[in-house]
C-alpha cells in the first residue's frame, strides 16, 4: 500500500538527534562491555509476549478499577487502530535490521551482526529470513510485512507504565525499567530507530489522555440509577 521511503530521512533524523552519532554506536559497546546480550535478547524478544499479555489479562478480568481498567483497553485499541494500522502504513519503514537488503548501505550493519550473535544456531537468520521474504511478497495488501515507525513494541510497554502509574511506587519503577530495556533492545538489535520509539510514546500519551477524557466524559452523562437515558 505504502512502498518503503521513510528510512533515508528517519536514519538522518536520529543521527542529527543523538549529536552527530547513530544511537547504536553508544548503546552496543556498553551492552557488550557488560556481556547483556543474551539476557537482553531473551527480554525483547521473548519476555515482551509475557508481559504484555499478563497485563492485559490482568487488566481485562482481574482489574476493580472500572475506569482504569476501560481507560487501559480503550487505549490499547486506539494504540493497535493509530498507531499499529495507520501509521505504521503512513510511515512504513523497514528498520536499521534491513537497511542493507533493501538499500544496500553498510550503516547498520553492526546491529545486524548484533542480533546474529546472540540467536540460536537453531534459529540463526530463521526469523529475519522470514520477515524479509514476507516484505518482498509481491502480494499487495498482506496481513503480515515490516513496518518500523512506529514502534508497537515500545507502545504496548509504554503504555503498560502508563496504566501501572496509579499502583504503587514498585509497579511504576517496574514498568517504566521495562519500557526502557526494551528501548535498548529495539537499539541494539536494531529493530526500530530511535525515534520510532519517541512517536510511540509521544502517540500512546495522547491516546491514553484522550481515552481518559472520553471516559469521563461518558461516566458524566450517564444517569445516575444506571438506566438507559
């Protein structure tokens, strides 16, 4: 629908945004230096299902906070409609991960190298393999392709702290360290650029404010016996 043009102006805007320097050049040598490569694979790539889907079980059936649990599942909606459909359309990038298959430059090919490292000999490539052939399908409209900006990843953690902030002081330490690890990730691994998070995050604010108003709003007009007006 949207053939890939983005990534030329979204690598220039993070380079120009992190003071001349791509943001993998700062994040890879202290990930390797610490040796957090596997533990950091392990929660991008496999915890983040964990997560995210305990959250939202966790708020679905279990949450009393009727509005928090409705302002949690309306945002989680509108994340998945603005910013998973629409503007991952819109901006369809494919991410530093295939800059090289598909611009044949050599930029970010340490993050390539990065991922390679740390998967398994059994899944080596397999994944990247797949999306790659999947985004080079010459289907038109496909329910699956590589869509970069922005980040689904980093809005579902996002939001996850935005719904956890009314907890406790743990569940807020808990989920914003999360969010922030799987920043790292999306750097490191190069899935996302930089910015695709700070859309992500700036796009998930807005809908979960305006989520909260439109529930307010509702809860005010509804009559107060609970009939129907």
């Amino acid at each position: 629908l949207n053939p890939y043009h983005w990534d030329g102006i979204f690598a220039g805007i993070d380079k120009a945004l992190h003071f001349g320097h791509y943001p993998h050049e700062f994040v890879t040598p202290v990930i390797k230096a610490l040796k957090l490569q596997h533990i950091l694979f392990f929660l991008y790539l496999q915890a983040w299902f964990y997560v995210t889907f305990t959250t939202q079980g966790y708020c679905a059936f279990l949450d009393a906070n009727t509005h928090r649990r409705m302002r949690m599942l309306w945002s989680l909606v509108g994340n998945w409609i603005v910013i998973g459909i629409i503007m991952a359309t819109w901006l369809s990038s494919v991410g530093p991960l295939f800059v090289k298959p598909f611009y044949d430059s050599a930029i970010y090919d340490d993050v390539r190298k990065n991922l390679f490292d740390v998967d398994s000999p059994s899944n080596k490539f397999a994944y990247y393999n797949q999306l790659l052939r999947i985004a080079r399908d010459k289907g038109i409209v496909d329910i699956y392709a590589i869509s970069a900006m922005p980040s689904i990843h980093i809005a579902m953690t996002f939001l996850n702290c935005l719904y956890f902030w009314s907890f406790n002081r743990a569940a807020r330490i808990l989920s914003c360290t999360y969010c922030f690890i799987i920043f790292i990730g999306s750097i490191y691994f190069g899935w996302h650029y930089a910015i695709d998070a700070y859309v992500s995050c700036a796009m998930t604010a807005l809908i979960w404010w305006g989520s909260g108003k439109l529930i307010r709003r509702r809860d005010d007009t509804k009559p107060a016996n609970g009939s129907t007006p």
